[in-house]
C-alpha cells in the first residue's frame, strides 16, 4: 500500500529535563509525563533577543520544579520573549498560565484551544459531572471505569492551570514572523479544536505538535461535551492540509523523534483509521455497545483511564459511521445505546 520507512534524523532524545540544538536556532527540550507517554517535546526557537517556547509541559510539581530552575539554564541568560501552544492539552498548554507571568511572555495560541483550555480549567460541579457519567454510562462502561469518572471530576483541571486572561490569536493559514523568518500556521482538527502546527518553507521545517506524530496516532475522541460530534472526519480532512508539503521536510513532533517522510506517515495515519473503522464494521454485525466495540479494537486496554481515553476514540469510529448511514444507534430501556449496522 505505501512503501518505505521513516528515517529518524537524531539518533536519540535529550535526557528528561535536557535541551540540545536540533536545526540552527531551534532546541529541543524533553520533559516528564506521568503516563505510560512518558515524555513530552518542547521547542526553543531563537526570537529577536529572547526565545520563543512552543509548548509548555504539564501542570505537575515535577514540571513546575524543572522550570523553577534547570531548565532555566538552556535559556543561556537569554529571556522568553513568546509562550506558543500548539494546543490546550494538559501537557502542551498546562503551565501557560505559570509560565507566562513568570517570564513577562504572552501566550499565542488559536482561540478555540485557549478559549476551551480556559474554560475546561475552571469547568466542574454538578451537572458537568452529572454530563460526564451520563455520557460514559451510555457508552455501557460499568464498574471501576465508572467509578473512576464519578470521583475524579475535572480531570482536565487537575492537569492544566487556565492560560492566561489575555492572548495572541494564531488563524489558518497566517504567517508567524519568528527570528525575521516566515512560519506558516497550518491548522489540525479532530485532536483538539484548533489544533495549529508551524512550517518553515525556507527551513522546510514542520513543527507539528500531536497532529502527525511519528509512531502513535494522536487521540481522536467524542467528549460529553460535544456528544454528537464526528471529530474523525474532520482529522481525515485536516490530514490532507498537508499533502503539500514536501517529502524531506522535517518534522519536529510532540512526542517521539523528529523524523523524515512525512508522505509515509500520512499514509500510515489515514490506513490506521480505515482498519479501525474496518474493525468497527466489524463489530457492529450484531448490536453492541460502545464499550463492546472498545473490547475489539483495544483488546489490551483495562485501566480505567486508559478505558475512558479508547472509549472516546471507539464513538469518534462510531460515529463516522453512523454518519455515512452505515450504522445506526439505538437507546435501550436500560439506558445504554447499542450500535448496529443498517
Ligand atoms: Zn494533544
């Protein structure tokens, strides 16, 4: 189907909490997450007389520790003059509200991921928990999976700090001037609202955030608060913003290694989705629940929070499906919604 592979340009990642140069001006810095993801990049491009950091790590004492004062040295003396999140995940947009203070730095990022990240970080009580079970309970997750939902709330909030009160917008399509260089914002959907990336056409440089990472497919997911949403066609459609961009340019990702051979990888995301939606076919033969359906496209899964995350990328496949008229849902009288093929 597609032929060759890609090819990693730096053998090995900076140590967590290390930074080393990885193109002319630009650092690649490597920070701790407490999942099984175990890492996060970030990037220090050189800015006028300061840097611009793109993302910004997670809200946890061990982050905030590492930007307390290591990594304070791969500044070297110089300030951060702009804070850009890619988008309002915890671990890209969660400390903007600390760091931007903390070093007199506005925070750029499109509206829709600050203006979500904003709220999610402040969002809890009653009936956003009361819309949280209700969506998962449907979904036929029972036991400690639910149980999970029910008494950790706001998980969002918990992770992230709100981003600042004021900010830069980033669009589609404009052209960010970093260091006296043109840096295209191409926009990504389906992992987050506006999910933004940067290319450097000059440089042929991509900063890509979660969009096109280099060996897992970013999470794309139905959330309570969108329950009706069809987020996989709109990542289908926003991979193919891409396709223009030329085959050597390097990819600077979020997690993993940068990499060359962007063409393969987008071959490979787009087949990913059409297996999984292959296996959802599949699975709707007979009628199931989402949580069914989870069971044969993430077999290994079984902790709770790892439940919730699969149970959120089964509906996105779900849902594609219904829309095209493939499937169809129907409620039972016990409440939970069954899917089954048309
Ligand atoms: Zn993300």
């Amino acid at each position: 189907m597609f032929s060759g592979s890609l090819q990693y340009v730096v053998p090995a990642p900076p140590d967590l909490g290390g930074a080393f140069q990885v193109a002319p001006g630009i650092k690649w810095l490597r920070l701790p997450l407490p999942f099984k993801l175990d890492h996060i990049n970030l990037w220090l491009l050189e800015d006028g007389i300061g840097w611009m950091l793109v993302d910004t790590g997670m809200n946890d004492q061990a982050t905030r520790d590492l930007w307390d004062g290591p990594l304070l040295a791969h500044l070297e003396g110089k300030p951060v003059t702009r804070i850009l999140c890619t988008h309002m995940h915890p671990d890209h947009m969660g400390l903007a509200g600390y760091l931007s203070p903390m070093f007199g730095a506005e925070v750029w990022a499109s509206l829709a991921d600050w203006s979500f990240g904003r709220l999610l970080a402040r969002d809890g009580g009653d009936d956003f928990n009361a819309v949280h079970i209700d969506f998962f309970q449907r979904a036929g997750l029972t036991g400690p999976d639910l149980e999970m939902i029910r008494e950790r709330g706001n998980s969002y909030a918990k992770r992230a700090m709100a981003p600042p009160p004021s900010f830069r917008r980033l669009l589609d399509g404009a052209n960010l001037s970093i260091n006296g260089e043109s840096w295209e914002l191409i926009e990504g959907n389906g992992h987050s609202p506006e999910h933004m990336c940067l290319f450097n056409q000059a440089r042929n440089i991509l900063i890509s955030g979660d969009q096109i990472l280099p060996k897992i497919s970013p999470i794309v997911g139905v959330w309570p608060q969108e329950p009706m949403a069809d987020p996989l066609d709109l990542y289908m459609a926003s991979l193919d913003r891409f396709d223009p961009l030329p085959d050597d340019v390097l990819v600077l990702p979020s997690h993993g290694l940068p990499f060359k051979g962007l063409k393969i990888r987008l071959a490979q995301l787009r087949s990913h989705h059409e297996q999984r939606l292959d296996d959802t076919r599949r699975a709707t033969q007979e009628p199931a629940t989402a949580r069914q359906v989870l069971s044969l496209l993430f077999p290994r899964v079984s902790e709770p929070n790892d439940v919730v995350f699969a149970c959120t990328e089964t509906i996105a496949h779900l849902h594609r499906l219904m829309v095209t008229g493939e499937i169809r849902r129907e409620s039972g009288p016990d409440g939970i919604d069954r899917y089954m093929k048309n």
